[in-house]
C-alpha cells in the first residue's frame, strides 16, 4: 500500500460517532437546524423548543412555538449585517438583513431622495441618491451645463444651468462684451466684441486689447482677459470646454483634466474621489473605486476581506465581511462546530470544539475532519491517516487528494497547501494556476497564462519559511507532488486519488519553495510506505522533525508525515 501523508497507527474498532454534531440515541444535538419550529429527537419520547434544539431517548418529535434562526428574527447571526425583526425594507436595516446604502436598489427613507442600484450618474438619480438638481456638477435632464458651484452670473454656465452665450445680457468667459441686442452697429457687436477691439489701445468698456487675432494669449479677440471657461486654451490650462468645464467632468472649472486623486467625482467615469485620503482601507480606493466587501482590501466597517471566492459560510472572514468568531452560528476554520452560543456542556463547548469526541479522533485544532474522525468514510477499508489519500488530519476528504477544506481552490490563486486554509494572511505565500505551463487549473478557468500579472518566481522568506519545514518530502508548497515519477497536482479534482492517478493533472515543481526527496539518504518520499526505503536504510531521514514510522512516534499535536513528525496545522 502507498503512503501518502500523516499515517496513523491503527484502525478505530466498532462504530463510529458522527462528529458533526448530529445524533441519535442518547445524544444532545449540538447543531440546531432551525427556522420552523420542530426539533427532530432520538428514539422514545422527546421534546424540542422554537430554536430547533431537542433532546431526549425513544423515538418522536418535540414541536415548539418560537421563532427559528434567520432573517428577520431580531437578532443579528452569522451572515447578517443587521436585524431589526420587522418588514420595513426602507428603514436602516434591509429585509436581507444588509445594512441600507447608497446604491442597494431601495430608497432609504428620510435619507436618500432616490436609488437606482446602479453608478450611472445620468440616469435622473445620482451616485449620491440624490435627485438631480442644477449645481449638482452633473448635467442631465433639461441642463445645458452644471459646473457645480462654480456656476452663475459671469460664469460659462449660469444659475440656471444655461449655457452663457453670446446675447443673452450677461457678460460671460471669452465675451468683450454683451448688450443682450441683436444691434451690430452699436458699442457692443452681435459677436460680443467691443467696436474699438483690436486697435491695440485699451478703451473704457475693453479689459485689455493687445491689437492681434490670437484667442490663446492672454487677451482674447474679443478684449476680454483670457479665463478658465472661455473655451480657448492658454497658457497654464491643461484644457477648456467652456460651459462644459465641471467639477464631475473631464475637464474641471479649473481648466485642468480630471485625474483620480483630483478630489473631484469625474461622473461616469470614477465612482469616487476624496483625494489624498484615496488608498488602501479608506472609502475609496486609490483606482477612485468604492471600498466594498468583496473586494480583497478591509475598509471601513469591514473587519475582514478576502474577496468574493475567500469570503462565506465556513470561511475565516463571512460574506458580509465580519470575523468568523466561534459562538457566530458558522461553523468556520479551526472550528469543530457553532451552535450559535459560547455555553460548555451542550455538545459544543465554548471554544467551539466538539465535546466527547471519539477517543481515537485526532483532531486539527478544534475541528475533527475525515482524516481524524475514526470513520472510513470512502469504505476503502482504510481509516483516518491509513488511510492513503489522507495527507494529514487536516483533510476532509479520504476519497481523494484533494482536502476538500473550506475554501480551498476557490480560485486560481494559491497559498501555502499545507497550512490547512485558503488565505495567504498567514503564510504570505501567493502563486497561480494560470502561472503553470502544465495547466493544472485548465478545468476550473484557470488555464495557463503566461503574462500573468502573478507569476513571479520566487516566494517572499515570510513564505518560505512558514511553509517549508511544513511540506512532505517530494512536494512543494503548493501541492505539486512527485508520485512513481509523475508530477500531480493533488488538488485536480475529487477522482484524484492513490488508487487513481490517471485522473490528476500534472503540475510543475515550483522550484523556489519545495522539498525534493532523497531517497539515497533514506528519506521516505511522498506516496511512499517505510518497505520503500533502501535496504541500507534502517529509519527515515528527515530535514525537519524527528523520525517516525507511525503517530504514536510522534508528539501530541504532530502527525506522521512521509517518515517525519510534523506539526499539525489547523486552518
């Protein structure tokens, strides 16, 4: 039989006790499923309260009259920003239990004035949930223009978002003048140019007259003293559209082209601007994005983000960006369950592990996954770490290869395969699929790129040195592993497995961080039993760890790993 990951050493008799908080019999359920009301029991004459906990021995139902978990119940669970327990979506707590914003699709009432669920600027309701209004700095509706603030008399646009042109009384950028007459014969021309312009003498109703045509000095052809707004670009201006010129638009009221980080909202283009205070964590990003969850970067009100693939049930960080805490209902990493309360005594203790496990279970921190839960759960024949798909107790799955963790391959993007999670916050080791001319990834969208923006070759030292002395002999960080001379990918697929490698994807040894095996030096390589070693060879040799042939040669929280003791590492 081949070996693979932490072996055990020996094979739990009689039957197992399912430790996911399931059970029958005398049992407390540790994990409420809830919502109606009933409460399933074991055998015999049982009773059960609203929240969907039961207990008791014989055979029946308890039914109950209180309200089961979820949305809309008043108190706030795991997955919910908010509950109020009422219907009202257009209070500060919506009926998703998602706290009311800008941008959700549903008018917050008494704050915003509309809510369109979209970041189209011209559609009658801006960005803000505002409805438009002139001086708002976006035109739409019946505007000519909007400037903002910098709209009115004299200005390009004026106070009642009207372009200012030629004639129409009121002296604007780029204008001599503006008598508001169709008189061309008077002091005051049709075009808006003073009679004596152009005499290069500077008259009464001229603010300057320098005797040439050229509109991009400083004194315009029609006398008036070149301004941000008058349509000509001078000297110092980046551009000029005249009434067009906006806070929101391409080109500001201050002549300069809108830039992320000008402090200016360019509508339709930028979802957000605050300036210096643009970043990493704030608001708003430093690509003028909003800040939302989903989106790999913490900002405000966030306590964690992953992104989309790495936030949710069962994950480190859930999907309304909040910690997964033990007591929270989610049942995440490093958690052997979550009934929702921090109360010992219940199945499910305070720390949220599994209370009374099965003696023989070897546990990943708090959790109790296939690999340690003394069950044969392929029916291989094989239990727990004997069995040969299990690389540690850490994995969930004895059918494959693959761990099957919460999380994991979630993605195209990589962290260290052996820490037993899927984020890269601990071990500061990031590669991607896309990234291996072997295509390992092509089956999950993943297929080779090699121009791919993650496909730096060497590992950061956080990385190698929190993964490496964790990788078994043969493999390298990322679960690219040398088996009978073919490199497999374990995490291909769920028919990946010892007893069928034909159906893994081959993978490329990352050559920066890894751990080749020396069997001449009597090092047992991965998919290896001890019978491998060379007959010269009296014990396995190890570069980390102490050597080992089965779990009991090792310490309490350490498993037997390719003939070396290795740390177990919960997620």
């Amino acid at each position: 039989m081949l070996s693979v990951g932490c072996s055990g050493s020996s094979s739990s008799e009689g039957s197992a006790t399912n430790t996911t908080g399931d059970t029958t019999g005398d049992a407390t359920d540790s994990e409420a499923d809830g919502g109606s009301g009933d409460a399933e029991v074991g055998e015999g004459e049982g009773d059960g309260d609203g929240d969907g906990d039961g207990e008791g021995e014989g055979e029946g139902e308890g039914d109950g009259d209180g309200e089961g978990p979820g949305c809309g119940n008043g108190i706030v669970e795991a997955g919910e920003d908010c509950d109020d327990g009422n219907d009202v979506d257009t209070d500060a707590c919506t009926n998703a239990c998602t706290h009311a914003k800008c941008g959700d699709g549903i008018v917050h009432e008494d704050v915003e004035e509309c809510d369109d669920g979209n970041k189209d600027p011209f559609d009658m309701c801006t960005n803000d949930c505002k409805l438009p209004v002139c001086g708002d700095g976006v035109t739409q509706g019946d505007e000519e223009c909007d400037a903002g603030p910098d709209i009115g008399p004299g200005k390009a646009c004026k106070g009642d978002c009207t372009l200012n042109v030629c004639g129409d009384g009121d002296k604007g950028p780029g204008e001599g003048c503006d008598d508001g007459n169709a008189i061309d014969d008077d002091e005051c021309s049709n075009t808006c140019v003073p009679a004596t312009c152009g005499d290069g003498v500077v008259q009464a109703d001229e603010e300057c007259d320098d005797g040439n045509d050229d509109n991009f000095d400083a004194c315009t052809n029609a006398c008036s003293l070149a301004e941000c707004g008058d349509n000509f670009i001078q000297p110092g201006e980046e551009c000029d559209n005249g009434g067009a010129n906006s806070p929101n638009a391409a080109c500001t009221t201050q002549c300069t082209e809108a830039v992320c980080g000008d402090n200016f909202v360019w509508a339709g283009q930028e979802e957000c601007d605050n300036g210096d205070n643009n970043g990493p964590g704030q608001a708003c990003k430093a690509d003028c994005t909003q800040n939302f969850c989903g989106d790999e970067d913490v900002g405000p009100g966030e306590e964690c983000d992953n992104g989309v693939a790495y936030n949710g049930p069962g994950l480190e960080c859930l999907a309304n960006c909040k910690v997964n805490v033990c007591g929270d209902g989610d049942k995440g990493p490093n958690e052997g369950c979550d009934d929702g309360n921090l109360i010992d005594g219940d199945g499910c203790s305070s720390g949220c592990a599994i209370e009374n496990p099965p003696p023989a279970a070897i546990p990943c921190g708090n959790a109790i996954y296939e690999c340690g839960d003394t069950i044969d759960n392929d029916m291989d024949g094989f239990i727990d770490l004997d069995d040969p798909d299990c690389t540690s107790p850490c994995d969930d799955d004895e059918g494959s290869l693959q761990t099957s963790l919460p999380g994991q391959n979630n993605d195209c993007k990589s962290d260290c395969f052996w820490d037993s999670n899927s984020g890269q916050g601990d071990d500061k080791c990031v590669w991607n699929l896309k990234c291996d001319p072997e295509n390992p990834g092509a089956g999950t969208n993943c297929a080779y790129d090699p121009n791919h923006k993650q496909c730096e070759l060497q590992m950061p030292d956080a990385c190698i040195n929190f993964c490496g002395p964790l990788v078994p002999n043969g493999c390298d960080c990322f679960g690219c592993c040398e088996i009978n001379g073919q490199f497999i990918y374990l995490d291909s697929n769920p028919e990946c497995s010892m007893n069928n490698l034909a159906a893994c994807n081959s993978c490329t040894f990352f050559e920066s961080c890894n751990n080749p095996c020396d069997s001449e030096n009597c090092e047992l390589c991965f998919g290896q039993s001890p019978a491998d070693l060379p007959e010269h060879c009296t014990e396995p040799s190890c570069d980390f760890g102490t050597p080992c042939l089965a779990l009991s040669d090792c310490a309490v929280g350490e498993c037997c790993q390719t003939g070396c003791c290795s740390p177990i590492v919960p997620g």
